[in-house]
C-alpha cells in the first residue's frame, strides 16, 4: 500500500498551464497540503479504521483491525508495507469509482447525464454526529470535481458492541438523469498476509452449511440474484479471518452482513499488493439504477465486527448489538408455542384445531400457531397448488372464522398465533384471476413456478398496499390474534413489472424497498406484535428484515442432528433469542434428544402431542417448565461455543448470564461410531473465575437419574482451565448441565 502521491499527477500538469491557472493549482497544492495530515478515524472500543484524505484528496483506508491508542500514529502505518507500487494510487480507496484511473473491482460505476462513464471522487468535508455516549455517526462527503456527482459514505459505530454500520448516499446533482451501474454500501480495504473465508450456502432444508478456504488473488463473489427468499442458495453473512483462521479464543477476524432483504453482492478481491479490497452491497445485476436530477440513492446498510479475541468474542458482540439495536424486542422475551404444520399439514378443521388448542395448554407453551391451510374457498387451500392470495378463512374447514380459534385459545388460556404468505400467489386463486398485473412475470414467456406459486410484485403501491391489509384484516377483525408467522416460499422468475413500465431494472431494488415499506406500515400500527421471519425455512434471514421481527424460522430441517450443525452456525451471527426451534418428527432420535437440541433456541413443537407416550408427555411438560426457568440465561446470555459438531464427536455451547452467576451448557452427540462422547472434559467459558458453582444435570426424562447432582462446588477458574466432562455417549446422547454460582 502507499499513500497518494499528488507530484505525478499533477506537477508536469502545472508547468504546462498560464500563470493564472498557475496561480490557481498552486493554490489547490498548498491548501491540499494543509490537508496532508487529515487522518478520520472510526473507532469503538478495540476497533480502528483510519481514513486519509491524501493531498489530491481522495480518500483511502490506511489501517483496518485493531485501534491504535494514539490514532496520530494511524499515518505511519502505510509506509510500513512493501509489497510493490499501486500505480493507480487509488487501490485503498474508501470508495473507488469506476473508468477513471481505476483497474480493479469498483464501489461506484454510473453512467452521468451526458453518457460520459468515468468518475472521481474528491474529499469535500467530513462530520462527526453523535447520537448517545454508544453511537455516533462519520459521514465523509466525496464529490466529483468536473460533474458534481456527490457520495456521502456514512459509518455508524456501536462502541462498546465494536460494531460498524455502513452505508452511502448518492446524489445526482447533473442537469439529467445519472444511471448507476453499480452502488455498493461499502468498501474497505484490510491488510494482512492472508486472508481466511468462511461463508455459507444451501438450498430448501440445507441451510448454513459452510466452508472456511484462503482466498488467493482475484475475486471471491458472494451473491444472490433470486430476488425474493434470496438466501435459499447463499446467506449474506460472512467472516474473513486475517493471517490464519481464527478460533474461538483467538485470531483476527472481521464478520459482515449485509442488511438487504433482496439480491446482494459482496466482492472479495486480494489486490496486486496483497491487500483485501472487500465491497459489499445491493447486487447491480439486472439492476441499473436511474436517478432523476437532484434525486439521492441510500444504499442498505453493510454491518461489520472485528474481533482480535477470535470467533467468539465476535459474535458475543454481535449478539449484544443485535439485541440492543436491531432485532425487535431483543432484550425482551419470546411465546413458547404449538404448532400445527407438521402435525396436520393441511388436514384440519375446527374441531381438529380446538383440540390442538387444548394440547397446547397441556404441554404447558404459550401459544398455539395456525399454519398454513386455513384460507381461500374458491380454490381451497388443500395443498400447496391453490389458494395462495386469498385471505379470506375457509368456510368448510373454519366455519366460525379466525374469531372462534382466537376464543378457543383464550378459554384455555393460551394465546393464537397465524401464518401467512402476503406476497405470493397461486395461479390457481381468485386474487390472480382479477389481478394478473399484480403478478411478478415476463409478458411473453410461460409461466414458471416455484412451489406452484408466484411472486406479487411489491414495487406496485396498490401490492404494498394489499399485503399490509392481509395482515391488517386479520388484526382489525381479531384484535387477539398475538403473532405471525411472516413466509416467503417463492424466488422471482422470469423478472417483469407491469407498474414499472420502462424502468424494469429497478424492479429487485423497489421490490424489496416497497416490502420495507409495507412492514414499516406495519409496524407504525402494531409496534409490538411478535412476528416470525421465514422463508420456505431459513431462505431470508438477514439483518435489514429482522429490524421487524422478533425471531426467525432457522429451517424447515428438523432433524435434529442436522439443526445442530445449522444452528451453531447460524450462532455466529445471530443470537438464540432469535432462533426459531421446534421439536417435530424429523429424524429418528428419542424426544429427549429432540427437545435438548431445541432448547439450545426459542423452543417450540410441532407435534401430535395426544399420541405421545405418558413417558414421553411428562418429560415434555417438564422440559417446557425447565426451559422457561432457563429462558433469560438462554435468550440475553453470552454465548461460548465450546465443541464444534465439525471437529468433535460431539457439539457443546453454552450461555452465561451478565451476572455470572447462572449458565446452562448443552452438550449433543452428533456421532454413531463405537465410543463416541465425550473423553476429556469440555473447557466452559465466560464464568467467573473466583466464584463457585455448583453443575447439575438436568432435563432429565422421567425414571432416569444422573451423577452430576450438583455436590460438587468447583471454582469458574477450575471450569474454564480443566473443564468437565458431561458425559456425552450413546447412552446419554444429549445432557443439558446448569451451572450455579454455590451460595
Ligand atoms: C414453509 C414454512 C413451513 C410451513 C410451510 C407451509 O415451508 O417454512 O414452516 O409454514 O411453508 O406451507
């Protein structure tokens, strides 16, 4: 990396010019120079990122990782690298645009009123806005010198969380329209020797499954293009470690996410110099932007975390700040619940449904949810193949309405729950015979499906405003409803928008922006309704939607070996409060099994309760009592992941409360082989070590008995440095230890 270097640039251009143009760049020269030493960093508690306006005024990142205590010395850092010459001069830029003097991937690429496709962006000013003692916000404004096109970068930082929102707002100030090509939310520029991926893909019942892999020079691209469920095939979640992969305790590493509920696209580049230039966004493909004269484009945000403690202290800080700013009522606490998808499919009626009601309150959860099936009488929603996007209830299956189940629910004093899918529709439905021009589709091509439905399109004001009256329907006729289930089973095929007309590539961007707005309606009217992200399973968790959720569905996989994996690998992000964990009948193992490897979440079932065993019914009921007696530890605990199910026989996390004086560790074999378990001791994490506890085993299934009684006193230090044996084997498959400061 080197700094700017103004002399090449500019000095021959000086002596060519007449005296007064003379007069004029000296002039730029020396106030540029007066800038030399205007270093903006971006610091939280133990992160630090510089920006350095050089003397031609571009803006470039000259250090990226841990805060230096004396930021002056931020300057020194670049002229410690020797790794070659940047010969562009712009390879660590903050923002790098595109056709000028830019070689590489670009943040920015527009095409300017007058056709013209080449851009630079010049330091204007830069502000610093506080919100609180936590937060404040830099904003740097970059203009370009011959066409006025202006970007403001915005970086948000979270201090005590060492989190980092960034973003940027484009503005058109030409005489004409400005096309942009390309619009990333962010660009950073991270040095170290080697740079570490781990990043995630799947598919329907696959989700989160990863690879960690060097990334070697040229462009690593992580993206979606499949508009809506847009992570059936790639999350937007990632992390680069620096030099080596790092551990749970150790290393250096950077998670991000981008906070778009639609395609994104995020480049990894080792540049030339060894560098990662890394730019992640909205996903420009089939997504040219236009820009009327004096209008802004705000990208999404892009959020970001670095941790020199490794793994876990990454997401322990990302888990804080999301339960403190982003996900709603993070701090708060979650429904228990019941419900009925795998347990009847579409197979119900009233009287089915009043005795799932009734199960609900035996099994001792909070809410029993309705799924899909309930609606639509010209094509009855039977199966899958009907129905969708008509939201009026069955008359065969619910002659009294949602009102009747609401009533049930109260009388045995649970609370009612519903799903819907308000932005998709079945061909096969009323709302698609009277509005086909609501629908997502090319004009001249056939249909093509995606479990038998298609997608409304949402940058159509009268869409937006149908799929806030689906859920607004159900509210103002059922006040009590108390939660949905939010689904989205569908991606776009064949990309066309009647309402946008000629504007067809804003279709991905106003889709998503025109689904924002309808659960901004949303919840402008019903501020704290809880509500379930989903998405066919796990096909749309990321950080821009969960602003108005409460949780989300992790998958519809239920095995429960196969949750364990996705689980802990959705831990990195997310924390359990979020998690959406039901006990069903996928997989093979014993309740007890099932049920321990929920708890590790927001527990729910989706069960026939009636038909389990006594045995079986009793260890439940008593598991709901437990985990609601664990459910503050599990849902505003710090997480340790002490065993990864991909190294081990076995899987172990743990949750530790603020006080430290209360824990719950779940321990799980995820191994058939002869003698799998857990040999040595596993290593707790995050207790104190001066203080005593006492570790119990508990969740036990009614006749059995444990030796892990909860005699034993052993100090934190003892916990976290010998560490103890759960016992984890093939016949204690799954042990659940609490862990209590001894009085
Ligand atoms: C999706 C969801 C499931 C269930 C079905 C209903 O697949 O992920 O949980 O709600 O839809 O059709």
């Amino acid at each position: 990396m080197i700094a700017f270097n103004p002399s090449r640039y500019q000095f021959g251009h000086f002596l060519k010019k007449s005296i007064f143009l003379s007069f004029l760049l000296f002039w730029s020269i020396t106030s540029a120079w007066a800038q030399q030493a205007t270093i903006i960093p971006i610091e939280t508690q133990r992160f630090g990122m510089a920006l350095q306006v050089g003397t031609d005024k571009r803006v470039g990142i000259i250090h990226f990782g841990t805060k230096l205590n004396n930021s002056a010395e931020y300057q020194y850092a670049p002229a410690m690298y020797r790794r070659g010459d940047d010969y562009s001069g712009i390879l660590n830029a903050a923002y790098t645009p595109s056709g000028s003097r830019n070689l590489v991937e670009p943040a920015i690429q527009v095409t300017h009123a007058d056709g013209n496709t080449s851009l630079d962006l010049q330091y204007v000013r830069h502000n610093v806005q506080k919100t609180d003692n936590n937060v404040s916000t830099t904003s740097v404004v970059l203009r370009d010198p011959v066409y006025g096109l202006e970007v403001t970068l915005y970086y948000k930082v979270y201090t005590a969380e060492d989190v980092v929102e960034q973003w940027s707002v484009i503005k058109n100030n030409e005489k004409g329209n400005v096309t942009l090509n390309k619009y990333a939310s962010a660009n950073l520029y991270v040095s170290a020797n080697n740079y570490w991926l781990k990043h995630y893909h799947g598919d329907w019942a696959k989700e989160m499954q990863t690879e960690e892999t060097r990334l070697t020079p040229g462009i690593k691209v992580l993206d979606t293009k499949l508009g809506t469920r847009a992570n059936l095939y790639q999350p937007p979640s990632f992390m680069v470690s620096l030099d080596r992969p790092a551990t749970e305790d150790e290393g250096r590493v950077l998670y991000g996410s981008v906070e778009w509920t639609g395609n994104f696209r995020v480049d990894l580049e080792v540049d030339p110099l060894n560098n990662l230039r890394l730019i992640a966004g909205i996903n420009p493909h089939a997504s040219e932007y236009t820009l009327t004269k004096g209008q802004e484009f705000t990208t999404p945000l892009f959020l970001y975390t670095y941790s020199d403690k490794g793994k876990g202290a990454a997401s322990r800080n990302l888990h804080r700040w999301a339960r403190n700013y982003r996900i709603m009522q993070g701090n708060g606490s979650r429904l228990t619940l019941l419900n009925n998808w795998e347990a009847t499919y579409f197979d119900f009626n009233e009287p089915k449904l009043a005795e799932l009601i009734k199960d609900t309150k035996r099994l001792g959860v909070d809410m029993f949810l309705l799924d899909d099936g309930w609606f639509a009488n010209k094509y009855p929603r039977n199966a899958d193949n009907a129905g969708l996007g008509d939201w009026q209830e069955n008359v065969k299956k619910l002659p009294h309405g949602i009102g009747y189940l609401v009533k049930e629910a109260q009388n045995n004093q649970v609370k009612f729950g519903i799903w819907v899918e308000p932005e998709m529709v079945n061909p096969k439905s009323e709302l698609y015979e009277k509005h086909p021009d609501w629908v997502i589709r090319q004009p001249k091509r056939e249909e093509h499906l995606y479990r038998n439905q298609l997608v409304l399109d949402l940058s159509n004001p009268k869409v937006q405003d149908f799929v806030f009256g689906v859920l607004d329907n159900i509210m103002t006729k059922n006040p009590n409803v108390a939660f949905f289930k939010w689904d989205c089973n569908a991606v776009i095929y064949n990309a066309h928008s009647e309402y946008l007309k000629n504007k067809q590539s804003h279709l991905y961007v106003d889709y998503v922006r025109g689904l924002y707005k309808v659960l901004e309606r949303f919840r402008a009217k019903y501020p704290d309704l809880p509500m379930m992200l989903c998405s066919g399973g796990g096909g749309r968790v990321d950080y821009g939607a969960l602003k108005y959720f409460t949780e989300f569905w992790v998958s519809d996989n239920t095995d429960p070996l196969e949750r364990i994996f996705m689980q802990y690998e959705y831990s990195y992000f997310f924390p359990a409060i979020a998690h959406d964990n039901h006990v069903t009948d996928w997989g093979k193992q014993p309740i007890k099994y099932r049920t321990d490897v929920a708890m590790m979440g927001k527990l729910g079932f989706d069960i026939v309760v009636s038909k389990l065993e006594p045995n079986d019914l009793q260890f439940c009921q008593d598991a709901v009592k437990t985990y609601k007696s664990l459910s503050d530890v599990i849902w505003h605990g710090d997480l340790y992941r002490l065993a990864n199910p991909r190294d081990n026989d076995f899987a172990s996390v743990m949750y530790v409360n603020e006080a430290k004086n209360r824990a719950v560790m779940f321990n799980y074999l995820v191994s058939n082989r002869y003698g799998a378990g857990t040999l040595s001791p596993v290593k707790m994490g995050g207790l104190d070590p001066n203080k005593k506890y006492q570790v119990k085993e508990i969740n036990l299934y009614p006749g059995t008995q444990s030796s892990i009684t909860g005699n034993t006193s052993y100090s934190g230090n003892y916990l976290m440095t010998v560490g103890f044996n759960p016992n984890v084997n093939a016949r204690r498959t799954s042990v659940i230890l609490e862990i209590t400061e001894a009085r």
